[in-house]
C-alpha cells in the first residue's frame, strides 16, 4: 500500500485545520494520557459486554481514542455523492427486479444477474394485482479510500444488510466518555437525529397497518458476529429483536408468537441473508427463515427492509458498469470517483491484467467478479509461486474475475505503543432513505486496515474502528446533546408480550444459574471434606455419600467414585469439573450463553453482574491448582450466583421475565434439592447422623438448625427444616410454594391444571415430613425415604415439561418436500 | 394442426403423523405461449388451503401458493385444465444458422440459459458428449437433432435409479435415468458449448392410439429442453427421452433453468414425520 494521502497533515507537515482543535486537546493530556485513555476505552467495551461472553466471541471490534474528524464541507460532498450512488442502486434494483429493460439495451453484461448469486428469482416474481411496489433499499453503506489525488472514492456497495450502525453508536459513546476534552475542543455533529429520521420513516413505512406500526430486527442470533449490533439497533429505533423461530406468517400476515398469542409486526428489519428468508421460494437452507414471508411481503403485509433481493447489488462486477448507467438512468455523471474496476471477462483486459499480474502486481487487487464478500487479492503481498498459481487461477477462468486498481489510500493517527503512529484507514459511511431521499449519518466508522488488509467487503467481526466526527462548521448548528445515550434498559413487557423463546430462555437461564449454583455447592464440599487427607471410616463413608450426590448432579461418573483405592481419583474428578470442557465450565458457558440470548431483557446492573464476574470467576477456577484454591473460587463462583439471585429480585420488573427465571430457578432448586436428600440418606440407619449433617450442608441449612436445635441431630426436625419448613428458603416446600404463585402469576390467575401439579408436589413434601415425625423409629422413616424423594424429583420434571409445552411453542419439526435442494432440516425448537 | 387435451395432475401427500401448517408453492397450472392456448385451469386441494396466492414468476410461469392452517394427516392437490396445443413445426434443420453463430448471438434475456444452474452445473462428460455432433459450421438444429437422438438411443430409460437431485455427473456416468436425468444432462452438454437451453416442465400424452407407441413419461409430471436457434428462430422443444420434436402430443406447465425452478410442488411443512407420495396424471384427448 503506498498510501499517499496523511489525513492529518498536508503536504507540508502543517496539522488540516480541521484536525486542529482536536490535536489541541490531545496535546494538552497529561504524559502517558493516551495511552490511559485507550485502556480506558478497552475497559468501557469490555464492561458493556461488546466483547460479548459467548465462548470464543471475546475479541471484537475495539475502538482508537483519536477519533478520525472530516470537516463540514468534505462532509457534504461525501453525503451529496452517497445519496446519489443509492438513488441509482436504487433505479438499478428497481429495472432488474422489474422490466429488465438494461439488459435488453445491453447496458449491463446478463452474467451479472443471471449468474450473480445475489439475484433472487422469487424477489422477481409479481401478482396480478400488485400495487407499486415499495423501494427495495432503505439503508445503504459504503467503503471508500481516497485515491491518488486525495479524493475519497467508492471501493465497495453494501446493499443487502449494511454492518456498522450500531457499532457507530456504540463507538460515539464510549468515545465521548473517554476523550471528554476532545468532545468539547472539537464537538461532533450529533448522531441522533439520524435515527430518530430513520425511525419516523419506518414508522410511515409501516403505515400500511394504520395506527401504530410494529417494527422488528431480524437476526439471525447469538452466535452472530454482529449480533451485538442488532441489539444496539434495536434499542436505538426502539423495535423488537426476534429470530426466525419467533416469526410466523398466517394468512398473508406476519406475526411475532407471543405468550399473549400472536401479535402483527408490519416492518421488519432484515439481517438475515437475503436466500434465507423463506425456505418454500428459496429452498431450505436453514430453519431460520420464515416459510410464507415473501407472499405476505408481495401482498405488501409486511415491509421487508432491505428486500431480500438487494444482495444483487454487491457483485464488485457493478464498478464496471455504474460510470456508464448513471447518466441512462440518472440523467447526470456520478459524483463520487470510484476505485477503476475492470473485467477481465474482457479477453484484452484479462491478458493486460495477467501481464500486469507479474511486471507489476502492485497495481491492481483482483475480486471475484459476483462475490461481494470475498477478500480482494493483493498480488503483491503473494510470493513468486503463489503469485503464478493465483495467474493460472485467474486465466483459467478470467471472466471471473474483476481488477481494481490499488488505491493510493491514506494514514491517520493511531494510539499504539503509548505514541500516535499512522495507520492506512478505509471509511464506511451510513445512509437511510427517510420517505423522501437519502439521508447520510454525519458520522461513521473508520477502519484501521490491518497488515496485508485491502479493499472492503464484509465488515469483519473483529477489528480496530476509529469514530468518525463531522464537523460542524458554526457551532450555531449543534442541537441537541453531543453525546448519545441510549433509552434505558429495562424489562419493558407485561408477561403476555413475551416472545415465547425469550420466556423459555429465561426459563432456563434460571435453571442454569441455580444449577451452577448447587453445583458449585456440592464440588465445594467435596473439595473440603477431601482436602482433610488421610480420611477415617467415617470420613470415607461421607465421601462416598457425597460422591453419590456428585454422580446424580453429573459431576461425577461412577468409576471416579472412592472405592479401595481411596479418594485420590475423585478428588482429581472434582479439580477437573471446572476446567475447560468440564461439567462446571459447561454449566457456566450456558448461563453466559443465555445471559447473552435475554439481554434485551435484562438491566444494565443485572447484565452487569451476570456477565464479565462470572468469566473471571471461571478464569479463577480453570487456573486454580490445589483443592485449597478450588474451594476458594467455588466460594467466590456461589457468591456471585446469590448476587445474580439478589440482583434479579431487586432490579427485575415483577413481570413475566422475572417470572420465568424465578420460575426456572425455583424448579432446578427442589429438583436439585431432592436429588441430594435421597443420596445423603442412601446410609443405614445407624449412619445417618452422618447424612443428616449432609443433608443440612448440602441445602445450606446448618445455621439456622444451630439456632433452632443446637446440636442434636435428629431425623424429624432436620427432614422438617429441608422438606417442609415453608419459611426455609432452602427447603422443597418453599420452593414447591413459589413456583405454584409463579404459575398463578404468569396467567393472571387463569391457569388450573399446572398450579394443581404444583400444589400436588408441596402436599407429598409435607406428607414426607409429617411421615417422618409420627413414625416409631424415626431413622428407619428416613431411610425409607430415597424412593419417594426421587419419585418427586421425576415429578418436577414432568411439571417442567409441561410448562416447556405449555408455554414456550416447542414447534415441530419443519422438513421440505418436493424440493430436490433441501436437506431435512433440524427441528425448530423454541429455544435460541 | 392442434390438438385439444383434457388434463388432471393429482398429488397425494400422507403422513404418518399430523401436520400443523404447511405452505407449498405449485408449477401446476399450463401458461399461455404461442402454440398452447389455455381454455380452463383450476387447482383444488384436501383439505382445502386457509389461502391461496396466484402469480406470475421470474420466468412468466404461472405460480400458486396454498397455505394450510390447520393440522391434517392427507394433503391432496388436484389441478385440472383444458388446454388447445399445436406448437409451429421447427424449420427446416439446414437452414437454420451454424451453431457457432448462435453462440456468438446469444445476449440479453436468452443468455439466463447459457449459466451454470442449481442442479445443471457444466460437466465436461455432458460437454464432450454434446460436441460430438457439433463439427465446425454445422446448422444448429442438426446438431440439437441428433444430440436429442443419440441419448435416446445411448441412454437407457430407468425409473426408480434416480431421484429428484440426482447429479448430471452420475447420469453420464450410468447413462440411465428417466425425462428429468437426460434434460438436464442434455442441457449441459448445449450450456457447455455455449448454446441457450432451458428446462421445460410438462406433460405428454397417456392414451396410445390404436397403432402407435406407448410414450415414455406418460402418467406422470414430463419434461424435455428447450433449446435456441438463434434470434430469428427463436426456442424450439426436443424430448430426448422419447427423440422427438414437441409438436402436438406435449401440453407446457412451464420453463425454468432446471428442475429447481418449476418443481410442480414444493413445500414446507411443520411437523408430518415420514410422508408417502402418490402422482397421477391423465392427459385425454378433449371431446370438443
């Protein structure tokens, strides 16, 4: 990369001008101030959770101090030429999906859409009564360089579902509360009122529903690399957030499955693939879309935005062809230079470009001709046998290919190593179409291209952004503050407008977080009691008392059981648990992948205490070596899920999310609580001191039994306090009660038969007790209880699934017929 | 001369366990097109479909969409239609233009068909076999005549070794498959030597006249290859499974790039487990 151009000084070492307020206040930091301030800038990322904590997920995009500024009038011939660019995107879409008159004029070569992956050939498809059809493209953006002589030009369209939006938001405000000085030295035209355009034209486009229309995000979920992004969009236009599963199309309508029923959504918000969106026109390649979407859209129901046919636009192929249709189709020049682009299924380019290929490969970058997403192909960063199989590549099938030729590009400073070093930068800028035009957001994102990095394409999932500031040029045009911040997080539904996956995976993120829990509880107490070495009989009938407990949680399989060779094997078992790949990290990896699947719902706190404590806390325990440090970071790890527990009660709105996770957590703890009671009291009776002591360990109980019975031990009252005692937090009967007023509570009081279950559970818990109390030997009762108690437990688990089929739609399995594309797809299940 | 033909398809669908919804969208309907002119088409289905969507598609076939709603273990779908053919006889084979010349001719519209496809990729066996009747300068119809003669001959007619994605890579290593195997595998062969062609779903004639020959594909959904002659001839129909020239004995549902685009039925359906299928089609001369 030669690049020519240094966005903060000009040819002569002077600082641009529009560089200098911001310079000024860089200057004036204390020593080593930048690089606190990009430590700082880590630190906000890492806490608002962008690196999300979904495994493997952990490096994402992370955000330069020195934001990149480009002056009032560089900005409004950026927006002028944008706006031009997709108003002929636009007029292209519309001919191709519409009468195809270019291709008959010969304007465009017919490989470009008939063999262009992004043409869709149902998004062709028209009925008879079809009404004008609305604009395919709502939002658009662009990558540009600046090219040799300094002008910014266009080296890449992104048509489809534009990647960046929200993490300009997200840079903006991370980016004003850790440079405050340069906010003030230098203020940047706000971004707001952009959104707030895009979301009042949404709201029109949605019109068509009368009232008050419903828009959606649809992502394609979690384990997206921007699905951090949607979720910053969709708080930012205030919509739902939904995944295929939550989506279904009846009668021509699309609808949003909610625990109230269905309810109508009118815009929707693609960031699916385009081919995805319906399995019945497009072939099933994948549960997530939604079968019947494309007739609802062509009824116009539903707005899709943008049509899922738009992709079409994103062949770098179109650079051959856009300098020659703008002035058919637009009656003017292009505005805006873009990166020259050739194709080589021209014989005489191709042979000019393989020439070029070896006398001199620095010149061009060389693309697939159809994929918009590949990575360009730098010749020059080839060694001399790569760089002649890539030749015999591309002359093998020149038509294939296009070449663009290497823009000069340019440098802006970037904090590494404590100094500011320039780094070549490629800009993407943002555009909506507000009902009326385009509108460009006086803002963006600059990419700090790494090593061997060239031209655009799809936005990776990880990298270095700087915030791009627009300047005003009269401070008379700031309105509004500078600063965006989002509308507060909160649980904003009734139970009833739960979307039924979210409720089912509230549901379990309850379960797991308790699991993690009682988990943790027992792995502890195993560590504990194997850590006094050399064990005496007694001890060593505890141990396998507790290993029982360990295999029934999972924690344990058989053969690491102590036998005759002593605990060795099983305390190696318990260190192991919370390793990588291990039962305990396998619990914890699913409360962070739910946390992330909820979060929409969940508070800033409550995300806050769910989230980054808790990969610490496993960090902690993976590292530990010794069964001293493992029961110190099981410690911290059950501190921190009674935080959750606390938090959750404290910040969660009594509403159907709270309801579903105390309901899950509820249900894990008499489960979990009966598993472990029929274990521990698995002795003879003339053991069961031992496992009454147990028993109290296990459900956290020995306190307020010393304060009841001081230190008697004696079946009844102990059985009592865990069973029965209703004021026991701890107990099965406390629980038993909860979740039968969470069931009432969920249904507004409607429910019968699942509060019935509940109740019938709470009556055998009490009858157990009451057994136990009027028996003559009360050792021999409690003996006799391990098979009642585990009948219980497989009575909560049918009241669990009934629940699961009651309320979160566990949907058949979807399969295609008569499609000869189509693999049998999974089954859709209601859960993320 | 045309001919008048009374046409009913039926599908049947059972399933061992109760679907809940299902949308399917159907290429059951003949278009109108120079040569076939539909008097009547109707389509029906058990249980009858919450709604129904009709339109044209990317190809100006004619498309229907059923939505059902409600749980059923059967679904049946009948599509009757009275349709006049008699498609014009294609000209004289030696004066249509060399071959290379419609290569060199084919833009715009038609050259849709000259790209690789869903199921009709360019395989050079297809390739190599389409070349060898096409010598240098050869009239293009001669050479389409006798790539179609020489799968009949070469090819052996097979039902049940073949399913609805069987790759054109297999059909010319077995050379055996039935109507759809032998279009696709022709089609590659034209696409490959840089000549238009598409797929054409259809149906050819049940009854067998007191003595002629019973044809291939009767009774069931049918399909043959459209092929281009160049602008001035425009497309002419080549059944390579019975070697003869569309005339008056095939009714057109419509034309795609392969068999992906005009699927008679494809559906999604929630729920269902294994499904047995069950096609009849007539094809009856109409009394007029």
């Amino acid at each position: 990369m030669t690049s020519g151009t240094d966005e903060m000084v000009d040819g002569r070492g002077r600082i641009r001008p529009h560089w200098q307020g911001l310079i000024g206040a860089l200057a004036d930091l204390p020593g080593d101030g930048l690089s606190e301030r990009a430590r700082r800038l880590d630190a906000g990322f890492a806490a608002d959770g962008i690196g999300s904590l979904l495994p493997g997920a952990e490096a994402a995009w992370r955000c330069d101090p020195v934001p990149l500024p480009i002056s009032g009038a560089e900005f409004a011939t950026l927006s002028s030429g944008l706006a031009q660019r997709a108003t002929l995107l636009e007029a292209v879409l519309d001919d191709l999906y519409g009468p195809q008159e270019l291709l008959a004029e010969g304007l465009i070569p017919p490989s470009l859409i008939f063999a262009n992956p992004g043409f869709l050939r149902p998004c062709r498809a028209s009925l008879p009564d079809m009404r004008a059809r609305a604009p395919l493209m709502g939002a658009y953006a662009a990558d540009l360089m600046r090219g040799d002589d300094g002008r910014w030009m266009v080296v890449c369209d992104r048509t489809s579902r534009p990647a960046g939006f929200g993490l300009v938001l997200e840079n903006r405000r991370q980016v004003a509360r850790a440079m405050p000085e340069s906010l003030r030295a230098s203020p940047p035209r706000p971004l707001r009122a952009f959104f707030d355009a895009w979301q009042d034209s949404l709201t029109t486009l949605g019109q068509h529903a009368g009232g008050n229309p419903a828009i959606a995000i649809l992502t394609p979920g979690t384990r997206h690399p921007f699905w951090f992004e949607h979720l910053l969009l969709a708080r930012e236009l205030g919509c739902a957030l939904v995944e295929g599963g939550d989506l279904t199309v009846r009668n021509g309508a699309l609808f949003i499955k909610t625990l109230a029923g269905l309810q109508p959504v009118d815009v929707l918000i693609r960031r699916l693939d385009g081919r995805r969106m319906d399995p019945v026109e497009f072939g099933a390649t994948g549960s997530r879309g939604v079968p019947g979407l494309l007739d609802a859209a062509r009824h116009g129901a539903v707005r899709i935005v943008n049509d899922p046919g738009t992709g079409v636009m994103e062949a770098p192929a179109w650079a051959t062809v856009m300098a020659a249709l703008a002035p058919r189709l637009l009656g003017t020049e292009l505005l805006l230079p873009q990166a020259e682009t050739l194709a080589l299924s021209d014989p005489r380019t191709a042979a000019r470009i393989l020439a070029d290929l070896q006398e001199a490969p620095e010149r061009w970058l060389l693309r697939p001709a159809l994929d918009g997403n590949a990575a360009a192909t730098d010749p020059a960063a080839l060694d001399l046998a790569e760089r002649a199989r890539f030749s015999r590549q591309v002359a093998e099938d020149p038509a294939k290919w296009v070449a663009t030729r290497t823009p000069g590009g340019s440098v802006a400073p970037v904090v590494a190593a404590g100094r500011l070093q320039p780094r070549p930068v490629q800009l993407r800028m943002f555009l909506v179409h507000d009902g009326v035009g385009w509108r460009c957001l006086p803002g963006g994102m600059a990419r700090v291209l790494r090593e061997g990095e060239t031209l655009g394409g799809r936005l990776p999932g990880t990298g270095l952004a700087k915030d791009v500031w627009v300047l005003t040029e009269d401070r008379a045009d700031i309105r509004g503050p500078a600063i965006t911040s989002g509308p507060p997080i909160a649980v904003r539904r009734t139970a009833g407008d739960l979307p039924s996956r979210t409720a089912d995976n509230l549901f379990w993120l309850g379960r797991y977080v308790e699991r993690l829990e009682s988990s943790a509880r027992l792995l502890r107490l195993a560590a504990s009691r194997g850590a006094r070495g050399d064990p005496s009989p007694r001890e060593l009938a505890d141990l396998a008392a507790v290993a029982r407990c360990l295999i029934g949680a999972k924690l344990l399989s058989p053969e690491d059981a102590p036998s005759g060779a002593g605990p060795g094997p099983m305390l190696t078992a318990i260190s192991r648990a919370a390793r990588e790949g291990g039962p305990l990290a396998h619990r914890a990896a699913e409360v962070a992948r739910l946390t992330e699947a909820v979060r929409d719902r969940l508070t800033g706190e409550m995300y806050a205490t769910f989230s980054q404590p808790l990969r610490h806390a496993m960090a902690d325990l993976r590292a530990a070596r010794g069964l001293d440090a493992l029961e110190e970071g099981l410690g911290t790890l059950l501190r921190l899920c009674a935080a959750v527990a606390g938090t959750a009660a404290e910040n969660m709105v009594r509403g159907g999310g709270f309801l579903f996770l105390d309901l899950g957590r509820r249900m894990e703890r008499a489960s979990a609580t009966s598993m472990v009671l029929a274990e521990a009291l698995k002795e003879p009776p003339s053991r069961q001191e031992t496992a009454l002591r147990l028993a109290l360990d296990l459900c956290d109980s020995v306190i307020t039994y010393r304060s009841r019975y001081l230190t008697t031990l004696q079946a009844a009252p102990v059985l009592d306090l865990v069973l029965a005692d209703p004021g026991n937090p701890r107990g099965i009967a406390f629980q038993c009660a909860e979740i039968r007023a969470r069931l009432s509570s969920i249904s507004d009081g409607t429910e019968v038969e699942l509060v019935r279950a509940a109740r019938a559970l709470q009556t055998e818990v009490e009858a157990m007790a009451a057994g136990i109390v009027d028996a003559p030997d009360q050792a021999v009762a409690a003996a006799a209880l391990p098979p009642r108690l585990e009948a219980l437990r497989a009575a909560i688990g049918a009241l669990s699934d009934s629940v699961t089929r009651r309320y979160f739609a566990l949907l058949p399995a979807v399969q295609t017929i008569g499609s000869p594309l189509a693999p049998v797809d999974r089954p859709l299940m209601g859960a993320a | 001369m045309t001919s008048r033909w009374r046409l009913r398809h039926a599908t049947t669908y059972t399933y061992a366990r109760p679907v809940d919804m299902a949308t399917h969208m159907l290429h059951l309907t003949p278009r109108e097109m120079p040569g076939q002119k539909v008097l009547s088409a109707t389509i029906r289905s058990v249980p009858e479909a919450a709604r129904i969507t009709t339109g044209t598609d990317h190809f100006g076939n004619v498309v229907s969409w059923l939505f059902l709603d409600r749980p059923h273990e059967r679904f049946e779908v009948i599509s009757e239609a009275e349709v006049e053919s008699g498609f014009p006889p294609p000209p004289a084979a030696e004066t249509t233009p060399p071959w290379e010349r419609v290569v060199a001719e084919a833009a715009g519209e038609v050259a849709e068909f000259l790209f690789e496809s869903p199921l009709v990729p360019i395989v050079p066996a297809a390739r190599a076999f389409a070349a060898q009747s096409f010598p240098p300068g050869r009239p293009v119809l001669e050479g389409l005549l006798e790539v179609m003669s020489r799968i009949r001959r070469e090819f052996t007619y097979r039902p049940g070794v073949t399913g609805i994605s069987t790759s054109v890579e297999h059909v010319m290593t077995t050379r055996a498959g039935v109507c759809q195997d032998f279009s696709h595998a022709m089609i590659s062969g034209l696409r490959g030597l840089g000549l238009p062609a598409r797929y054409v779903s259809g149906y050819i004639r049940t009854y067998t006249p007191p003595g002629r020959v019973r044809m291939r594909g009767a009774d069931q959904s049918h399909a043959w290859v459209g092929a281009w002659m160049g602008p001035e001839h425009g497309w002419v129909d080549l059944d390579p499974t019975n070697d003869c020239v569309v005339s008056t004995e095939h009714v057109v549902l419509g034309w795609g790039r392969d068999f992906s685009d005009v699927s008679p039925l494809r559906g999604v359906i929630l729920g269902g487990g294994r499904h047995t299928l069950h096609v009849g089609v007539d094809l009856e001369p109409a009394e007029s």
